[in-house]
C-alpha cells in the first residue's frame, strides 16, 4: 500500500480512537515513545495511554467529546488534520464549573509518522481559545 493512503487511512482509525477511547487501537497507532503535552499534565504524557490521558481529561469536563476530521492532507511523514470538536460542557474544566453550553469549534493538529506506522509526535494549533468561548469564558 502506498505510504500516504496509509497514513491517511490510520487517521481515520485515530479517530476511532479518540472518539471510543479504545485502548487496543492506541497500543496499534502510537509509538510507545511518543510524547504529548497537554495542560493536563506538567510532565510529558507518552505513548497510546498518555494520549488517551487527554481524551479522558477532555471527557471530565466534556462527557460527550467527539472529534471528527474535516478535511486531511497527508504525506510521507506526516498528516495534518483539521477537526471539529463538539461537546457540552457538563463537568469541570480548567477549574470553570459545568455551565451546560454546547460547544463546536475547529482544532489544527499535524501527525509525525515512523516507518512502522505509528505516531511519534502531535502537534497542535492552539484550540483551546475556541473551547474557551464555548463555555463563556472569554469572548
């Protein structure tokens, strides 16, 4: 199989991932070395159970969190994605009690991929603004 249709193909399994929390498809399509910061932790999070960290840290505050792929561009190495997030703010999150708003807001993410086919690194646009006025925070 071509190196980029994979690639683009395991996006799509990711977000199977993120969105189930499933733990097997975490172990398959990300490197144990990988590390991932997040406000959610002030130490690196690594591997497939490090990224679903966030994803369980997102469902505390956001029970009903789904992510899902709006457009993808992928190559060799990498895949940028361009989410929508959607969820209601129903728990406590950075602090700020449930406020029960619905949120939808787009997040930019770029995917490192090894040989293998496993993630190495995410890097992230900041989302967390969108988030934020979701919940009224700021405007």
């Amino acid at each position: 199989m071509d190196i980029i249709k994979r690639n683009a193909e395991l996006m799509k399994k990711f977000e199977t991932m993120i969105n189930t929390a499933d733990e097997s498809l975490a172990e398959e399509l990300v490197d144990d070395t990988a590390s991932f910061y997040t406000p959610a932790s002030p130490e690196p999070l690594y591997g497939g159970k490090g990224y679903l960290s966030v994803v369980h840290w997102m469902r505390k505050g956001f029970s009903d969190v789904q992510w899902t792929i709006q457009d993808m561009v992928a190559d060799k190495e990498k895949v940028a994605v361009h989410w929508c997030l959607t969820g209601t703010h129903d728990g406590i999150f950075l602090d700020v009690p449930p406020t029960g708003k619905k949120i939808k807001t787009s997040v930019m993410n770029f995917y490192y991929f090894n040989k293998e086919g496993k993630i190495t690194n995410d890097v992230a646009a900041e989302g967390m603004i969108g988030i934020l006025r979701g919940i009224g925070i700021c405007k």
